[in-house]
C-alpha cells in the first residue's frame, strides 16, 4: 500500500493490534516491490497485508518471497494486485470488502430517500426559480412511500440496501440478479425478477453489479428508455456498468441521476452531465474514506488472527469467485 493510505488505515491501536499478532517489518511502499532492498524483504515475509495502492502480485514479485502464504487486503476488490499467479501458487487471499460495503449502503440509502423526493434536483432547482415555487412538482412523484425500488445486483453492498430498506418499510424491493439464489432475496424481504421486467416498474434504478465482461454496458439506451419518468438513476459500482453516450442522452431528455462513478472516472471537462440540472455527481465517495477505512484494517487484523491460529478465513476470495465479484 502507498504511505498516504497505510498512515489513514493503520493508526495506533491498529498497529498495536498488529503488533501483537505478528512480528512486524518496515512497511514496504507501492514502488519498492522491484528494488533490491524489498526483494529482500520479501524473502522473509508469510503473510501480506495489502490495500490501495498496492502493485501486481506477478510472477516476478512472488518469486521473490517464496515463504509468502497469505495476502490479506485491508481493501475491496483485489483485482488490481492479485494474479493469476497467486492463485496458482495456492495463497490464501481476503478481502475487507464486507467493511467497505457499510458506507456505500449508507450512501446509497441516502441517495435512495433523496429521490423519492427529488430532493437533490429540486435543490438545484430552488437556487434557479428563487420565490417561484411553480417548479415544485415538475420532477413528478414526491411521496416517500409506495414506492419502487430496483436493485441491480444481490451483491455484499446490494443485500445491506435491502435490509436497509426492509427496515424502514418505505419501498417495494425488486432485485436483478442472475446469479443469486432467487429464495435467498426473497428471504431477505425482495422480490427476485429480470431486468425487462423490473426497468418499467423502477421509481428509483440502483446498480451493485460488479465490473466483469458481461456486465459492461449493461444499462444502455434500450434499458434507460424502459424506465419510467421521473426515475432516478443511482450508480454507486462502476461506471462501466452504464453507456455514457446513452446516459448523456437520456440525461438531456429528463432522466434524474445520482453517480457516484462515471466511465470514464472523472468525466472530461465537456462531458454535458456537469450542466444538467438533473444529474448529481459525486467525486466517487461512497466507499470508505478517512477514519471508516480503519474498520476495513480492522477486518484484515481478524483474518490475520484467524490464519495464526489456524482458522478459516471469514472472506476469502478464490479464481472462482472473482469470476462473480468486483
């Protein structure tokens, strides 16, 4: 991991608790994985604990640890340091992505009871009229009850908004997923259904699907089209999962969205969403951010605990989930 992140993630009672566990080396920082000075560190090291900023975990790296057993990420996906070479080698390898789920839920629920209400757009909309408050119900339906929420993706982030959703009793759930077990979402308080069928019923469309060739550009002109007006678009996964071209231009014709990641990330300066009065942009900050990464250090602590004492991993990540995960 680069400094920046190891000094936010792992404050005193982080390291103590490390300390604790293990014996501890000088943390090593992204560049130094190819120089002299980290192959030599690397030949001592059992276990790594990783997080953003972390480089591949290629052939050449693990050649130089031939003692390494055990990656533990104190982040999400792992896809941006873990090889197939990891797996080959047989590695144990986590993930802290059930603690960075908690925020993304949190936000997405925000943004959720905002678009019953159309709260952020009208907003924007009070700054324009001022006094004339003619503007009030042009954005359509405002009640915050009896309303349908559609959820793209039974995912760690997906089962959290339906449970947050269940709990306050405010929505009918749809949830589109193909690859989970239909009776799990219905246990969970949702209605399992296909995307073709859920888009018309959509007052609020919100994507938790992960990044992988099946999921690119899933939502395109033909999706947008299918929702209803006055729906509103959240997009707190991957910008990859929606066409821009096709949003832009729904956009233009009405379409209210709240993103949270674009493709590309961040958006080119003519990018026509910055100018409409119905589109929300944040700078990618659902996840976790500042003292909430602690908890996701905290969970890679566990499993390092875990491994010591010789127990199965809480969250492993194996070549076969990722085929399925971010």
């Amino acid at each position: 991991m680069n400094n920046q992140t190891r000094h936010t993630q792992f404050g005193r009672e982080e390291l103590g608790r490390l300390h604790t566990i293990a014996s501890l080396g000088q943390p090593l920082s992204a560049p130094d994985l190819n120089s002299g000075a980290a192959r030599a560190r690397l030949a001592e090291v059992e276990v790594l604990i990783t997080s953003w900023g972390c480089p591949a975990l290629d052939h050449h790296v693990l050649q130089a640890a031939p003692n390494l057993r055990a990656v533990l990420h104190a982040a999400g996906s792992v896809r941006g340091h873990v090889s197939d070479a990891v797996f080959d080698r047989g590695l144990l390898v986590t993930t802290a992505a059930d603690s960075n789920a908690e925020p993304v839920a949190q936000y997405t629920l925000g943004s959720i009871l905002w678009a019953f209400k159309k709260v952020p757009f009208l907003a924007m909309d009070a700054r324009r009229s001022r006094e004339d408050w003619s503007y009030v119900h042009s954005r359509g339906e405002l009640s915050g009850r009896d309303r349908t929420v559609v959820l793209v993706g039974f995912s760690r982030i997906g089962r959290r908004v339906v449970d947050l959703l269940r709990t306050l009793d405010l929505a009918r759930v749809l949830v589109v997923d193909p690859v989970a077990d239909p009776a799990e979402i219905t246990a969970a308080g949702a209605q399992p259904t296909t995307l073709s069928q859920a888009l018309p019923q959509a007052d609020v469309l919100s994507l938790h699907a992960p990044a992988l060739p099946n999921t690119h550009h899933m939502i395109g002109a033909a999706e947008l089209a299918a929702l209803p007006p006055g729906a509103v678009l959240i997009n707190t996964a991957r910008g990859s999962l929606v066409d821009t071209a096709a949003l832009e231009t729904a956009c233009r014709a009405g379409l209210h969205a709240i993103l949270d990641v674009t493709d590309p990330e961040p958006l080119p300066d003519s990018s026509p969403l910055y100018n409409l009065h119905n589109v929300v942009l944040t700078p990618h900050i659902a996840g976790s951010l500042g003292s909430e990464t602690r908890t996701m250090a905290g969970a890679a602590l566990t499993e390092l605990e875990r491994y010591a004492a010789g127990l199965p991993p809480l969250a492993p990540v194996t070549r076969q989930s990722l085929t399925t995960q971010a």
